[in-house]
C-alpha cells in the first residue's frame, strides 16, 4: 500500500469459505468495489506522490473514486480542489470516511455532468474493466485539460489521444490473489 495513507477497507483476513449462491447472487448485483484498494488505484496514488506536479495548485476530479484513494493522494500531494466522483453512494460514503481519517478534504458528488467549472486534471483508476466504460475516455478529454488513467485490465489499450507515461506492478489489497495480468498497471494520459 501507499505509505503516507490509510484506507478504511476490508480486512486482510476476510473469510474465503465458498459463498451460498445467494451471497453470490446479492454481491454480484451491487459490488462492493470499494472495499479493495484495487492495484491500478494504488499505482495512480504513488505516481501523483512522487510527481506532484500533475496536481499541485489544480482543480482534480478523482472519477469512479471508490475509496477514494487516487483523490486522496491528490489533495495531500497538494491539489487546491478535489472533486470525488462515483455512482455508488456507498463508495462515496467509504470515502469521506476515508478523507476524514486522512485529514483532507475533498468535495463529493455522485454525477459528473453536474459539475460545474473548469477542472484541470481527470484521474481515473480501475474503471475499464468494463467495455463500456471504454466511451468515458472521450468524455473526459472534451471535460478536463489533462487525463491521466491508471489501467490493468485492457490488454491492448489504443485510445489517442491517450499515450502511455507509467508502468508499475502493484497487488490488490487485500490481496485477491489475481493472476499477474492484473497486476500490471498501467498509466496513460492525454492532453
């Protein structure tokens, strides 16, 4: 994990039992996503870390924030604004709780086109592992001045204007036990 912070998520001791179909059911149709500190999160978190350049001084939106981890790393490495965004209103919840354990602030809202203003960087992380999340890339380079996007899942990602800058390995946490597909995380940005 990130060193300089902590998440509220579940525990690294989660029974692994075979579930009854219905959990398997209940959880299949509203997943609890934000529970992990899924790898491209993670990835995106250490990047704006050790390169606050990208968001020092700039309006972020953290879309699909989940935890909210890459939103956090954000304001702590020195954002004027951070705008989390996510459709779930338990993610949203999970990460207030976590910015308030981290001592930030950022603003919440459950709907990207309402948000007013001008924002100057879009950061993304573990949103493309569903196909049709693929036509958010264009949308986010027609709403922000820059894009970054960090990415496990598409194998063969081709979207210019987006360009690859990173690429790092990092685990789920706790960890799924994944295959090594997934813990290949990659950044790219447009601009």
């Amino acid at each position: 994990m990130i060193p300089a912070l902590e998440l509220f998520l579940l525990n690294h001791d989660y029974p692994q039992s075979e579930l009854s179909r219905e959990a398997i059911k209940k959880l299949m149709d509203d997943p609890l996503y934000w529970v992990f500190c899924w790898a491209s999160g993670q990835v995106l978190a250490s990047f704006l870390f050790e390169h606050p350049e990208w968001v020092r001084a700039k309006r972020v939106l953290d879309f699909g924030c989940g935890s909210g981890v890459a939103g956090i790393a954000a304001a702590m490495a020195g954002a004027r604004e951070v705008i989390a965004c996510d459709t779930d209103p338990l993610a949203l919840k999970a990460a207030q709780y976590n910015m308030q354990h981290n001592k930030v602030d950022l603003e919440l809202t459950s709907d990207f086109f309402s948000i007013a203003g001008e924002i100057d960087l879009i950061i993304v992380a573990d949103v493309l592992y569903d196909s049709a999340n693929i036509a958010w890339l264009q949308r986010f380079i027609q709403r922000a001045k820059r894009v970054l996007i960090a990415d496990s899942r598409v194998r063969d990602f081709d979207y210019p204007p987006y360009r690859l800058i990173d690429r790092r390995e990092a685990c789920t946490v706790p960890d799924l036990d994944e295959s090594a597909e997934f813990r290949d995380v990659r950044i790219f940005m447009a601009d």
